[in-house]
C-alpha cells in the first residue's frame, strides 16, 4: 500500500490487480454511491465525506464509501483528521477501459430524461 496515513490509520483498499468487475458494478448500481461516484468525477479533486451532501443518515452513508472503498472504486486516506475520498479512475480505466466514462454518461443521461436535476 502506498497511502499518506497516519500511522494506525490507514484502510484497506484493494490492489488494483484484485479490483473485479463484479464489485465495481455492485458498488456503482446503488443510486447514492453512483451519486458519490459522479461528484468525484465532475469535481476531478479528493473530497470530504461531509462534502457531500446525502440524503441518508451519516452511519449509510459511512457504509456507502466503505463499499466503494472495498470494491476498488475509491481511494480514502486520512489527512490530519479529515477523510478524504478520491476516485480511483486511473486503475479502473486500466482494468476496465471506458467503463467508467460510459457508466457516468449512461448516469448523466438517465439524470437529464427523468429531470432529477442530479
């Protein structure tokens, strides 16, 4: 693992070669991670769990970034005392090339036909 954690506070996160599609896909088909997975994308910068604003109680929440952290979607590190989020793109378009990109069109369109503004 190559993370910039404090000591005692690093997660697990898979290596990208344990990364499977399967998880991905599970992780991305729950509307609030796809929401998560979308901010990230757009904003292209590491995040704040209390950036994002949910409308599900902090402990889903905490479970909805623990998914996408086990399946290999994000990466999370603590800096200082802040958990920071960031989507792990590079490994999954070397893994999977272009599914990311089709996934948050697919996203973006679904939002735009059925006007939920997200």
């Amino acid at each position: 693992m190559t993370e910039t954690a404090t000591a005692g506070r690093a997660l697990p996160h898979p290596e990208r070669e344990e990364i499977r599609l399967e998880a991905v896909l599970h992780a991305l088909s729950d509307p609030m991670r796809l929401q998560i997975v979308r901010e990230l994308a757009a904003r292209e910068a590491e995040l704040t769990c209390s950036q994002f604003e949910l409308p599900v109680t902090k402990s889903t929440t905490t479970h909805h970034f623990r998914v996408l952290r086990e399946s290999g979607v994000v990466r999370q590190v603590y800096r200082g005392t802040a958990k920071m989020n960031g989507l792990r793109r590079d490994d999954l378009d070397s893994l999977f090339p272009g599914l990311l990109d089709s996934l948050l069109a697919a996203a973006d369109r679904q939002s735009v036909r059925l006007g939920d503004g997200a």
